[in-house]
C-alpha cells in the first residue's frame, strides 16, 4: 500500500503540472491579448501547415475545450485514484487500477501540452510542421498500448505459472470428416503439384513451391487445436493463431451450437462458451473430443468457484 501511495504522489504531481500547463494556455492568450494579431490560424491541413483563417475571438472556444478537457480530466483522476486507495476495492481491481492511473495521467498530460503547443502555433500564425500529428498520434496511443501490453503480459504470466507447474488434461478437436477431407486433400494436392514438376523436368517450379508452402503453413497448423484444463482456468491453443485463456469463474454459459463462423474448432457440432473478462463480454467455440468428460470436468470447476 506505501509503494501505490508513493506511485499516486509522483502521478499526483504531474497531474497537478497538467492543469497548470492547462491553466496557463487559457491565461496567457488573455494576458497578452493586445499583442495577438487580429487574425489568427483556427485550421492545419495534414502536413501540419495554416490553411484557413479568422478573427481572434476564435481563441475563445479553445479556451473553453480546454477548461472543460481539464474537468473531465480531473473528473477521470479523481474517480480513479478514490477507488484505488480505497479499502472496498478488490485487490485484482486495485492491481488493474494501478496500471490505468498512470496511463489516465500520462494521457492528459500530452493533450494539454499538445493544446498549448496549438495555442501558441495560433495566436502566433506559425505552422504546427508536419511531425506535429505523427508525434502527437503516437504520443497519446503509447500510453494506451503499453496498458494493454501489461495487463495481458500480467494474465499470460500467472497462467504460465501455472502451466509450468500442471500437466493440464488435454482434449483435441473433434475434426468433421468432410472439412478433414478438404484441409488434408488441399495440403495433398498442393504437395502433388510440386512434387510433378521435379520428377518429370527436374525443375522446381517455385511459384508453385512457394504456394505449397505457404498453404501447409496455412493448413497444417489447424490439425494442431488443443484445448486444455488446468486447476483455475483452460487453455484453448490454435497453434500459430494464438492462444485463449478462460477462468472457470468467468464463464457465464455453455451450450451446444452448429455455429459455422470462424473459431478453434474444425466440427460443426461445437460448444459456444460465453465469458466475461474484465466486465466484457466474449466467446469462444470449441468441439472438443469427449465431450461428456470435457463438460463434468468444467462443472465440477465452476460448482467449486461459486
């Protein structure tokens, strides 16, 4: 708790330079507001350059965006920051809060500095260049992604963990005769279609060797499906195409569908599990072979959760 009260005290302190720098962009222009021209840059184009002028009065619905920026913005914080230190508050909400407090901060931070950046830029009539929007874009979207990245670098290793140590019960999936036919005839032909050329010139053709290639690569991963249950959550792996974590305590409904859109699944006779995972909603559809034993499995876990 004294190492997230000294974090909140290091953020609080740029969150107080935001609202300064937030101020002092609305006070300024009043300041000086003789020696400003009587007609200003209210447009930039994409290259970052003025293309659209008008009268100085203008400068006062920034203003006003950038006061109200600052109320919501501190609206956002203080929200934040209450449920952080608050006792009430779960500890997984609280670990989840820490990383968006920063990134709430960090955000507003580079908005005001950006709007100052703009203010000056119009009240002067210089050009914003034109790295002004890539660097902003990327300034306010790092933040965000690097959140992200936390959170699930945070979820996938306390799944590891637990991976490492459980050999897990693994299930395959159920493969539908027709679509096992189509997938393996493909990856077959594809192999013939390759194989013909060499043993009749003695040539390869690599147009159609690259394509082979590329469609095994395609192909031959699908037969790699696994679904697997650990002690606290399963695992539904599709091999090169990613990999889904469930918590038992997270899942909502299971049901039997014939669902034919794209999923970890090569049968038609699949299981739609619907979950939630941080308060949004998701789904997965599988068809796992022993489907029985997979279901009591999966009840007796969520029985335990409740």
């Amino acid at each position: 708790m004294e190492k997230i009260e000294k974090k909140i005290r290091l953020y609080n302190s740029i969150h107080r330079s935001s609202i300064l720098i937030g101020i002092l962009t609305v006070i300024l222009p009043l300041v000086f507001w003789k020696q400003i021209p009587d007609r200003i840059a209210i447009h930039y184009n994409a290259a970052g350059a003025v293309d659209n002028w008008a009268d100085k009065t203008s400068i006062i619905l920034v203003m006003f965006c950038i006061a109200v920026l600052i109320g919501l913005m501190s609206i956002a914080v203080y929200v934040v920051k209450t449920n952080l230190l608050s006792r009430y508050t779960k500890e997984d909400e609280k670990t989840e809060l820490t990383k968006v407090y920063p990134m709430v901060i960090c955000m507003n931070l580079v908005i005001q500095l950006m709007f100052a950046y703009i203010m000056l830029c119009v009240t002067t009539g210089h050009n914003l260049g034109k790295f002004f929007f890539p660097i902003v874009l990327v300034a306010i979207f790092t933040p965000m992604i690097l959140f992200v990245l936390r959170r699930t670098k945070q979820k996938e290793c306390k799944y590891q963990m637990i991976e490492e140590r459980e050999e897990g019960i693994v299930y395959k999936s159920v493969v539908d005769w027709w679509l096992g036919l189509i997938l393996g005839g493909t990856v077959l032909w594809m192999l013939y279609l390759t194989i013909l050329p060499i043993v009749k010139t003695g040539k390869v053709e690599w147009m159609i060797t690259v394509c082979t290639v590329v469609t095994c690569g395609i192909l031959i991963p699908l037969f790699r499906i696994r679904y697997v249950l650990y002690s606290e959550h399963m695992l539904v792996s599709c091999s090169i195409y990613g990999k889904a974590r469930i918590c038992y305590k997270d899942i909502v409904e299971i049901r039997p569908t014939k669902n034919p859109i794209s999923s970890a699944s090569l049968s038609l006779k699949r299981l739609q599990i619907d979950y939630m995972e941080n308060g949004v909603h998701r789904m997965v559809l599988i068809s796992p072979v022993r489907r029985k034993e997979f279901l009591e499995y999966i009840k007796e876990k969520r029985e335990k959760e409740v």
